[in-house]
C-alpha cells in the first residue's frame, strides 16, 4: 500500500512540474486577440461583475423589505425621506436586476460573426449596454448600502 502511494504521489509530481504552462496566460494574451474578440471579452466581463452582484441584490432588497416590514409593524417612527430613501434603494435594486436579465436575454454571442464590421458594432453597443447595467446594480448597490446605513446610525443614536 506504502509502494502505491508513493508511486502515485511521484507521476503526480512528475506531472505537475512537468506542465510548465500557466493556462491563464494563453487564455488572458491580449495581444493575439482580434478587435472582436477583445471587444467580445469586454462585455462578458462587464455581465459577470455585474452577475457577481445578483444573489447581493436580492438578500440586500429582501433586508430592506424586511426593515420597512418591521418599522410599520412595530409603529417605529422614521423620517419620509428615509422611508422613501429605502423604497428607493429597492426600487433601484429591482431596476437593476431586471436590466441584467433583459440584456442578458437580448444578447447574441453570435451576432454577426460572419461579417466583422457588423459584429465590432454590435459588440461596441452591447458594451456600452451592459457597462450600463452593471453601473446601475453598482450604484443601486452602493445606495442601498448607504440608506441602510444611515437608518442604523439614527436607529443607534
């Protein structure tokens, strides 16, 4: 038993050291990227900063409902501006979770692939798009964030 671990454990140091190759180099080379394709990357990478972000619109949206839901409930007195300020930030999530499923449902990684010009086009619109998108669950984010931070600071004073 001793022999075959130790076998083992040689072939798998053998193959590791053997594949000298970081496979995030050849995959991230911008230099033999074409125009589309880089612009092609862009805007994936645009969508998943953006989609990294959905699950913390969602539990940040269901805090907020659930604080508005415990403020009524519990007949806690709050400002209008504050209460609009949270109906806002949820308003704002739901935007912005909304634009991440249209675009993503509107895209076509295809488009145009037989025609070069057309497809940089497209691709520089969905850029534009989706930086769109990922800027509102951004700042959607960042507002929310901030309201429920202010109703704490005053909860807590």
């Amino acid at each position: 038993m001793k022999k075959l671990i130790l076998l083992s454990s040689v072939c798998f140091i053998f193959w590791a050291c053997g594949n000298n190759e970081d496979p995030k180099s050849k995959a991230y080379d911008q230099s033999n990227l074409s125009a589309d394709e880089q612009l092609y990357k862009e805007v994936i990478e645009g969508h998943d900063v953006g989609m990294a972000k959905i699950n913390t619109i969602n539990k940040t949206k269901a805090q907020l409902v659930r604080m508005l839901d415990s403020i009524e409930s519990n007949k806690v007195k709050i400002s209008a501006e504050m209460k609009a300020g949270m109906n806002k930030a949820i308003t704002d999530l739901d935007e912005a979770n909304k634009a991440m499923f249209k675009w993503m449902e509107e895209f076509k990684v295809d488009s145009a692939a037989d025609d070069v010009k057309k497809r940089i086009a497209y691709l520089t619109s969905e850029k534009v798009s989706v930086t769109i998108v990922k800027d509102k669950i951004l700042n959607g984010l960042a507002y929310a964030d901030s309201v429920t931070a202010e109703f704490l600071s005053k909860k807590l004073d």
